[in-house]
C-alpha cells in the first residue's frame, strides 16, 4: 500500500524521468544491445533476476515457473508438474520472451528469432512473430480451427481473413503513428502486436520499439462488436479488465538511461480497455490512466495505431455479410428537395408580382400641361412624293408606273376592287422587304431617304391583327409605347398617351379586357381592329400607312377610325396613308388625296375633288346619288373583267337567248355600246359605255333548255379563256376597257399636274418651309431613340411571363404531369434493391424519365411557331431587337417550362425509388435532368424557329428524339458498334444524360444476388462497363456535353431567328 501511495505521490517525477528518457533514447539507441548477455544464451531478464543471488562460481539455478524467483512471459501457462511455460502462438523460450519466426502455420516446428536479429517471415506471412497472415495460399495447411486436431488430411478452400473480426484466433500488427513519440524514438519506431481469442474472450497486448518488446498486457472478458456502415465498417474490442508487466532492462522498464514504469503499469493500468479500427481511418488504443500518460507527455489523448491484421479460416468460417442499413440522410434529401421548391415557389411569387396584370392606371397620372401635347408637337411634317413605281416578280408585272403625292395634314386613300395591288402597292411606299424588284422614285420632303431612317418616322398597321391573345388591351397598347416611343419621354406620358390614344379609338371601355383567340373570344374582331390601330397610333408618327384599317368594322365605328385618322394628319400636320375597300360616302368625303389601281394599274391618282369631274370630262359620269367609290369599283371591276377580245364585234345572239341572259353577270360582262368621250384638252375618243339593257326573263319556258344551254356554253369559253391565260408566263393582257382608262388618266391634265408637283419637290431640295430633311432633323428634334437593350428585355420578360401564366393549360399540364408520372414511377420502382433486378429497375428508371422529358418538350414547338407572325411584323415596326426578344423568351418563356418540372419531378422520385440517399448525389441527380430537359428544348427551339410548318417541325423533332434514344446506352450497346459509328453516342444528348445518372447512381454500389444458394458479389461499375458505360464520365464528357449541347443549340437558335425569320412579302 505504501509503495502504491508512493508512486501516485511521486507521479510528476514519473513523467519528468519519462521525458528525458525519451530525450536521452537516440543517444543510447547505439548501445541498446545485449551485450555478453546474448553470448550467455541468457535473456536480460533472467541475468536481472539472477544477478544478486547468484554468485560468480556457481552455476545458474535452473528456470522453475514455479519458484516466485521466475516468471513467464507473456502470462504464458506455467506448467505445474514440470515448472516450464506453456508460450502463446508466436512465443517461445524457457520464459516465453523470444519471438517465434518462419510462420503460424508451422506450430511448434518454429524457429525461435536469433538475437539482435529480426524474423525472416515466410512468404504471405508477416509482423513481428509472423503471426499475421497476408495471402491465401499463406493459409494452405494450415490447421482447421474448432475440428480435431489429429486430422491429418490437408484442408482445402483456406483463406486469410483480414475483416478485423475475431472469429477464432485473430492477430494484428500495428504501427504507432502518435507523430510525438514517433519523433522522440528516431530510429526505434514504436510498434504494438494485438491478438485476441475468441472462445477464452481474452486479448495480448504488447509493446515493442525497433522490434524489441518493452512491456505486455493481458486482457479478460472482453467482448467483440462489429459495427457495419454505408461505406465504412468499425471492429470494437472492449475488454473490462487489463493487466501489464515491463520487461526488466527494456526500454522504459529499467534500461539504462531509461526510466522504468513497471510500478505504473502494474498499480495504475488496470481497465477498462478498448481496441477498435474503423475502415480509412486506422486503429486506437484506450485506457484511462494510458489514456492520461499520453496526454500529459504527448499531447494525444490514446494511441493511434495503423494496423494489418488476419486470420487464417476455411472459406465457410468467414463471417457472413450484413447488409448495412442506408445511413438516415432523409432528412437531408427532404431538406434539399423543400429548398429547390422554395426556390421555385419565391422565382414564381416574385416575377408574377413583377409582371402581375394592374388596372390601367387612368385618373392617377399628372402631367405638366407642357409635357402632355409634346409628343405630338415635337415631329417633322413630312409630304411623300412617289413616281414611277414598278413591281415584277416572276417576271410579271404587278405594278406598272404609279404615281402620286401626299402632303402633311392629308390623308391618301389607295383604292380598287380585290387583287388590284393596293396591299403590295402599300408595302412598297412603307419600304417592306418584298420579294420581287421593285423601281421607281419616293421622295420624303423632296429627298430620297435611307431605308433605315424612313422607318424611324413611320407607322404601319398590317391587314391582319397579330396580337397576343393573353395581354389586356391596355398592356397591349402600352408595351407598344414602352418600346417605341423615345426613351427620353417621361413613363407617366407614355402611359397617358397610351390612354389617350385608346380614347381616341374608342376603346377606352376594354381596357381591361383580354385581346383573347378563336377558342377564348373576349373582344370582338372590329375592337381587335381598333387595338392593332392603337398600337400604331400611339408613337403618333409622321407617315402613317394602314392596310384596310376599316376591314372588319361596322359602319359607325369604320366612320369612326377615319376620323380619327383624319383628325391626327390636319391637327397634329401629320400624313396619313392607308387602303381601303369599298368605303361609304360619308368616309369618301374625308380624303384628301385618292390613288385608283385596276389590275396593278393607274387608273387614278390626284385629289378627290378633282376625281368626279376628271370622270365627268372622259363619259364616265357618276350617276346622282351614287357613292362615288361604289361607282369607281364598279367601273374599274368590269373594265377589269372584260375578255381580251372584247374590242371584236360580238357574234349576234339569238332573240331567245338575248331575252334570257340578261343576268347580272352577263350585264357585267357584255356591255356593248360604245360612247364618245372629250378629254381636258378638247380631243375626242371612243371608250365603251357601261350602260347596259335590262331585259326581261321570258314568261314561256319553250326556250329554257336553250337559254340554258347557252348560258353554259358561254361560262365555260369564259372559264378556259381566264385558265389559259393565267399559264400564260409574263404579263396578262390587259382587257382593251381597262387600257382605256389608264391611257386617259396618263394622258389627262390632273396627270401632268402631278408629274410637275413630283418634279418641283425634286428640285426644291429643301428651299421651301416643309421641305425640311425629315431625317436629320427628327433625330435633332426628338433624338428617336427608343428603348434601350435593358429596357426591351425587361418589357419583353414582363409580357412573356405574362402570356406562360395567363395561359395556364401548358404550365399546369407541364408541372401537374411531372408530379403525377414522378409517383406513378415511384409506384413501380419504390425501394429499388441492391440486386441485379434493382440494377435493372435503375437503368429502366433512368430511361422512362428521359424519354418522359425529351418528348414532353416537344411542346415548345408551338410556343414560337404561334408568335412567328407577331415577331416579324413587331420586328419590322421597329419595336425591339431581336436578341433581346429571343433572350426574354428563353429565360421567361422556355426555363420556367424546363426547369421546374425536373425540379418536382426529380425531388418527389428520388426518395420514393430509394436512390443513393446523399446529398451530393441528389443535387447531381438534379443538375443531370434540369441540363439534360434545357438542352432538348434548345433542340426543339431551334427546329421551330428553322421550320415553319408546325407540322413538318413536328415530325422533325419527333425523329431527332428517337435517333438520340437508340443511342441511349440501353438499347445499343457502345462497345459493340463500329468504332467508326461510336461517335454516334457521342453526339446523342440521351445518352449523356442517361450515362451520367447511371454513374452517379452504379458507381460505387456493390450488388449482392443469391442464385441456388450462391451468394455473388458484384460491383456495379463492372456490369456498367458490360453496358458500354463508363463509370469516370459523370462530369467530363457528359455533364460538359450536356452544356456544351444547350449553349450551341441555343446559339444557333438565335442566328437562325436573327438572319433567316424576317418579314418577306
């Protein structure tokens, strides 16, 4: 008891000696030797014992464990009938100090370790004692554990184990890594020899430095636990009782210049004990007051150790594999799928309050009384003179040497009957791309005008509404003023001469209404009219051309829209041009300037008031009372429908049959009787009357089979006449009527007229007040530039996202789909295995959600296929550029469409299936689907921007999805195509995406099948390179590829958009 006071007394003594010996221990390893003891044949710890009793003439006494003078080591069996030990596998010598050699397998047969020498192991055998098996064949021979052990026959299927497990005898050899007591020993690395037996539950522990043991330890009643892990395994030995003893005259157990802790290792090591090794991280050993030596001297708090370890068993005495259950990361995966959908639900909640649909804000805007009439003030009057204009195309003639002049604060109506040219006509004074060559001189204040800047101070309203059925009349109108008006006026005008210009139109009431479509009506066709007008009217420009601007209106509101555009050529001095049908009189009365086609000719043109008695002067009076367009359509439409022989005399026609054709038809086309007519300058000429004689149907029916006959006879010589001349390659001729008029309008005093105003303002040349340069000055006056980049692709955003969300079919159809099919998969694949039927289920799995995304993007093809019209004509009118639109709609347009529904998708499935539950793997799971659905809708983007025909879009891109799933991976196999056609997969974005979710899912999974009470394990990755798949590409080739296919289809998409969709008439 005083001694046991004495050393916990003494302890910081203890641990000072402990320092300088380690201080002292390189200088001393060069003396560290036996020394003549080793000659003796004596161990140093017999010659310690023996020294203070022996005396120098007499022999040694012989070793007896049983005498208190003799130990043996290691706890070795001390035998009691003879009084020698009974050493433990790797020990021998009379007090079981000296390590065994050759190997385990050897038994008693083993040589013991000659002094100063290390054991020479044989081969697959290892440690310090070749206790440690390494190999398989090492184990050949060697003794079957738990059978008899008189078996002679040598036992077959042997092999080394090295799980860690004790299953009956297990030894391990261990480094100590503690880098301080590895510093403190240079050149005598610290080791430690651990073996354990399973059927006494007891431990060996021992400590060595440059292989020469220092103390050992014996372990009882200890227990063995393995612990099994998703991806590392832990073996515990936890022994509740622990005894050591020091070697005398070892290091740290009385060598010289070294301390001894014998006291410390018999009194204060006493237990509990533990031993455990966890796969990748190496070994400890623990011990409370060890534990506590190690940290007051090295700073550690156990030893740490790197172990081999083995035991040598029959193939069928191997521990059993235990599947280990999937580590709990749930909640994790969970958490991260509720992240990406709280992302998704903040991105919708965020730009549907940015581009939600406000009231017009009519009432709340104030503006300065300076600043409302500004716009409508600040402009250039511009007067259009034109001359000469011709246009061919196939080489026919569709307009033939039109003339005409327009003044500001005038309005010119360009009439005649349907296929006269007026549209084309129109199209070539407002500079539209036309197919055809087209000539002539037009002048703009008397200067020819670039293209360019003809369109900066110009409007023009098309014959066809092309409006975005999901906007409101008022957005509709107003995103025409954000994008076109100059960007120097203040938003609040914009916005009031937005309300302003709907005022004057008279849809001031809809503002609030949808444009809608064919299925969705919400507006009628003539407001629909009205708002394609406002559109225009809005930017209030200097030239306003208009196709048909009364096509599709009442009568009142007809009346309606030309006053208004009346109103705004002679109060704001503006020059307004438009087409127009068959206007009612009180419209007629509003023109100022009239321009007459008949079949691409000049039938007309000069003022309206000079128009009844230019055709009073050439016999072809207006009768009283008529409408006088009515009257100029009418004389135009028969002059047109004349035969080319109708100049022939006709062939006399039977009374019957005179009396019987007497339709309107016929009335229209026969009209015989010839007039003389005085021209301006006195000359006379012949052109042919329209009168015609009414005749009444016979009351008889003798001669209706006649008349009948006839009737047909006649319609169809009509019928093969037209026919033939419309294959006739060039011009048609002209019908003899219709060459009439044009020559007496050519050679007329309003014509001459008109060439000389034409010729004036060639030569004025600005000399005259309104022959300002339209161009420069409108760009010094108002600057014209409208939006900013910025600007129109926040506009555009604003009204993309807008059209995706007010249509919600295609979005609920998209985000609805992807929730349903996610648990209907999860349905068939819940809980996949480990197994090569869970291999299966995986690849199929991957497959099914490719496909389900590749061909659910098909869908993108109507998304511009429906826009395409609107686009061109919006192009052509100068509202934005086209990078900025095709940017908007991928980003408001396309992404919410392909990004949200992998994102739901992916994050219902992912769980469900029982996929590799780590983060890591969920996010690539993710970022493979989202790429993957981006880069097949940039595919489908640009096929419906390349083909116009949604139809032959369709099947294109229905083809293009089947050649890149053949070439998936799982129904081609890559290694056995031709090297030659391997690039193939390559270039296939299903295959990408398909290898890389195998290889983020297969590759470090192990598949355990049971077949006829086999039990096979398989990595996964080795039957995915049987697939063709490689299990290294995840990010490189297919991520990246997948990237790389988004950004140059994407690319292409918008070259194709920018320099192949334009507006060709």
């Amino acid at each position: 008891m005083s001694s046991h006071i004495a050393s916990r007394r003494h302890r910081p003594g203890l641990v000072s000696l402990l320092i300088l010996a380690s201080a002292v221990s390189g200088s001393y390893a060069a003396r560290n030797s036996t020394g003549s003891l080793s000659k003796l044949g004596m161990s140093g710890y017999e010659l310690s014992v023996l020294d203070s009793t022996r005396s120098i003439d007499k022999c040694p006494p012989c070793f007896n464990c049983l005498l208190p003078a003799f130990t043996c080591g290691q706890y070795g069996e001390c035998d009691p009938y003879d009084g020698q030990c009974k050493c433990p596998p790797g020990w021998g010598g009379i007090d079981c100090l000296t390590p065994q050699c050759d190997s385990l397998a050897d038994g008693e047969s083993r040589h013991l370790r000659e002094d100063g020498k290390n054991c020479e192991c044989k081969d697959g055998w290892g440690g310090i004692n070749c206790n440690v098996c390494k190999t398989d064949d090492a184990c050949i021979g060697f003794p079957l554990a738990g059978q008899v052990s008189s078996l002679e026959a040598e036992v077959a299927n042997m092999t080394c184990y090295t799980g860690g497990e004790t299953v009956f005898n297990n030894h391990q050899f261990c480094d100590v890594t503690n880098r301080k007591i590895v510093d403190m020993l240079p050149g005598r690395p610290p080791q430690i020899t651990f073996s354990c037996n399973k059927l006494t539950d007891t431990c060996d522990f021992q400590f060595w430095t440059a292989q020469v043991e220092s103390f050992y330890c014996s372990l009882d009643t200890c227990r063995t636990e393995v612990r099994p892990g998703y991806d590392s395994n832990t073996t515990l030995y936890n022994c509740d009782h622990i005894k050591c003893s020091c070697i005398p005259g070892r290091f740290i157990c009385g060598e010289d210049g070294s301390v001894d802790i014998s006291d410390f290792l018999t009194e204060e090591i006493k237990g509990p004990a533990s031993f455990s090794c966890e796969t990748g991280n190496g070994c400890k050993f623990e011990e409370p007051a060890m534990n506590q030596l190690i940290n007051d001297i090295f700073g550690d708090g156990y030893i740490t150790l790197e172990c081999e370890g083995g035991e040598c068993l029959h193939y069928s005495q191997v521990p059993g594999y235990i599947k280990p259950p999937k580590p709990d990361n749930t909640k994790w995966v969970a958490f991260s799928a509720a992240g990406a959908g709280l992302f998704v639900l903040l991105t919708s909640a965020i730009l549907w309050y940015a581009g939600r649909a406000r009231k017009s804000d009519f009432g709340q805007i104030r503006l300065p009384d300076t600043e409302v009439a500004r716009l409508m003030a600040d402009h250039v009057p511009a007067s259009l003179h034109f001359s000469d204009i011709t246009y061919k195309l196939g080489g026919r003639t569709i307009l033939d040497g039109i003339q005409g002049s327009v003044r500001p604060g005038q309005v010119m109506a360009i009439m005649g009957a349907s296929g006269a040219g007026k549209s084309t006509f129109l199209d070539i004074l407002a500079r539209k791309r036309k197919r055809g060559a087209v000539s002539g001189v037009t002048l703009v204040n008397g200067r020819e005008v670039s293209d360019a800047e003809f369109r900066k101070v110009v409007g023009f309203v098309d014959q066809e509404d092309t409006l975005m059925s999901t906007l409101t009349v008022y957005e509709t109108v107003l995103y025409s003023a954000l994008l076109r008006l100059p960007r120097e006026m203040s938003l609040e005008a914009k916005k009031y001469r937005t309300l302003e210009t709907m005022n004057e139109l008279g849809i001031l009431s809809i503002k609030d209404m949808r444009i809608g479509d064919s299925g969705h009506r919400s507006i009628s066709g003539g407001e629909k009219r009205r708002v394609s007008i406002a559109c225009e009217l809005v930017t209030s420009p200097s030239i306003l051309f208009l196709d048909e601007p009364t096509s599709g209106l009442d009568a009142y509101n007809a009346f309606n829209v030309i006053d208004s555009l009346v109103s705004l050529a002679r109060n704001y001095n503006r020059t307004v041009i438009f087409t127009i049908h068959q206007p009612r009189s009180n419209i007629v009365a509003m023109f100022d300037q009239l321009v007459l086609l008949a079949q691409g000719k000049l039938v007309y043109s000069g003022e309206l008031a000079k128009c009844q008695s230019y055709f009073d002067s050439i016999g072809q009076p207006c009768p009283f009372g008529f409408n006088i367009a009515d009257f100029l359509i009418d004389l135009t439409m028969q002059a047109s429908m004349e035969s080319s022989n109708a100049g022939t005399p006709p062939e006399p026609v039977s009374a019957i049959d005179t009396s019987n054709l007497g339709d309107e038809e016929r009335a229209l086309i026969n009209a015989p009787a010839p007039l003389s007519r005085s021209s301006n300058t006195g000359h006379s000429a012949t052109l042919i009357d329209d009168e015609t004689d009414i005749q009444l149907r016979p009351t008889s029916g003798s001669g209706s089979s006649t008349s009948a006959s006839g009737f047909i006879k006649r319609k169809t010589s009509q019928f093969l006449e037209a026919v033939a001349l419309s294959s006739q390659n060039g011009d048609s001729p002209v019908s003899p009527r219709l060459g009439a008029l044009v020559s007496a309008y050519a050679n007329s005093d309003v014509a001459a007229d008109l060439r000389a105003e034409i010729a004036e303002a060639a030569h004025a040349q600005g000399s005259l007040a309104e022959m300002r340069d339209v161009a420069e000055e409108s760009s010094l006056l108002r600057g014209r530039k409208r939006a900013s980049w910025p600007t129109q692709f926040s506009i555009l955003s604003g009204r993309a996202f807008k059209n995706l969300y007010r249509d919600p079919a295609l979005l609920a159809a998209h985000y609805v789909g992807s929730i349903a099919l996610a648990l209907v998969c999860g349905l068939f694949y819940r809980n996949v295995t480990n197994d090569i039927g869970g291999f299966q289920n995986r690849l199929g799995a991957f497959f099914f959600m490719l496909a389900l995304f590749g061909f659910s993007c098909l869908s993108s093809l109507g998304l511009f296929a429906n826009e395409r019209i609107l686009f061109m004509r919006e192009r052509a009118n100068g509202y934005y550029s086209s990078f900025t639109y095709f940017a908007s709609k991928v980003l408001f347009d396309i992404l919410p469409l392909r990004v949200v529904p992998p994102l739901l998708f992916g994050g219902i499935v992912y769980s469900i299936v029982g996929f590799v539950p780590t983060v890591a793997a969920f996010w690539k799971f993710l970022l493979t689907l989202v790429l993957f659905n981006l880069t097949t809708a940039s595919v489908v983007l640009l096929i419906s921007i390349a083909v116009e025909s949604t139809s032959v879009a369709s099947l294109i891109g229905t083809m293009v999805m089947l050649f890149n799933l053949l070439f998936t991976g799982l129904l081609i196999n890559r290694s056995k195509v031709a090297p030659w056609l391997q690039w193939l997969h390559t270039i296939s974005f299903f295959h990408a995406a398909f290898e890389a979710l195998a290889v983020n899912e297969l590759r470090y999974l192990t598949l355990k099948e049971v077949q006829y009470g086999v039990e096979l394990d398989v990595p996964a990755a080795t039957i995915l390179s049987i697939f063709g798949l490689r299990a290294q590409s995840f990010w490189w080739p297919n991520i990246a590829l997948l990237g790389i296919f988004f950004v140059s289809f994407t690319v292409l998409s918008f070259f194709v958009l920018h320099f192949f969709v334009r507006e060709r008439r």
